[in-house]
C-alpha cells in the first residue's frame, strides 16, 4: 500500500515540475535534471503499484468499484511513459538552448506537449485515486449515512 502513495504524490509533484520546466526556462536550468530523474522512477514504480493492486483485488471481496480502480490503475503506466517522454522533450529543449541557443517554435511545441501530458497525468492520477476511495469507503459511507436516525 505504501506504494500506492508514492505514486499518488510523486507523480503530480512530477507533472508540475513537468509543466513549470516546459513553460519556464530559469527552472528549466535548475530543475529539468530532477524532474528527468523523478519521472524515470515513476515510471519504474507504476507497474510496481499496479501489481500491488492486482494482488490486493484479488484478495478482497469483488465489487464493481474495485474492479473499475484496478482497470483505471492499469492505465497509470500510459500517463508515466507519456510523462516520461515529456520530461525528455524538456530536456531536450534544456541541452539545445545550452549548446545552440533555442528554437521557439520547439520550445512552445514542448511546452505544449509538457501542458497536455501533465494535467493528463493530475487527472487520471485522480481519477484512479477517486475509483480507489469509493472502492474502499463507498459501502462504509452508504451504510453509515443509511442507518442515520
């Protein structure tokens, strides 16, 4: 389970580093090599998290509600590898700027990229999150607000 939170901080925490990298060259300069190296693990930790959740669903009562988190978790992987490549495109855009100055048609096209991948990261990464806790606390929540007085 505790990889589950790696992946549900780490991975926003990667999409905005993402984002402010793409769109803002002073932190480019700063920031572009730990949020190369950050999305590289995330990437690394998904299949990990998912495997963890396949077990878990497999362990636990079936409900629709956890089979739809177990489907949206296995999606995770597409939005790290996208994530993953637009970290790459940063820094592709980072060494050109050292080596030969930048191109701002490719530069506005990474931000771009950087933009759409990451809120698709944010979203999905709550989309799963969301799917999880209705998994978890949906029956505790229904049964508790339906015995009211």
């Amino acid at each position: 389970m505790l990889l589950v939170h790696f992946i549900v901080v780490l991975a926003p925490l990667a999409a905005i580093l993402v984002i402010v990298c793409g769109v803002w060259p002073p932190a480019r300069r700063r920031l572009v090599w730990p949020t190369l190296v950050l999305a590289a693990v995330i990437t690394v930790l998904t299949p990990l998290t998912t495997d963890a959740g396949e077990w878990l669903e497999k362990h636990v009562a079936r409900s629709a509600a956890v089979h739809t988190h177990t489907e949206l978790g296995d999606t995770m992987i597409y939005f790290s590898a996208a994530l993953l490549v637009a970290a790459l495109a940063v820094a592709a855009v980072h060494l050109r700027e050292r080596e030969k100055g930048s191109s701002r048609a490719l530069t506005l096209i990474v931000a771009a990229l950087s933009l759409a991948v990451s809120t698709g990261t944010i979203v999905q990464v709550y989309r799963i999150g969301k799917s999880g806790s209705r998994a978890v606390w949906g029956d505790v929540i229904t049964t508790t607000t339906g015995s009211a007085p």
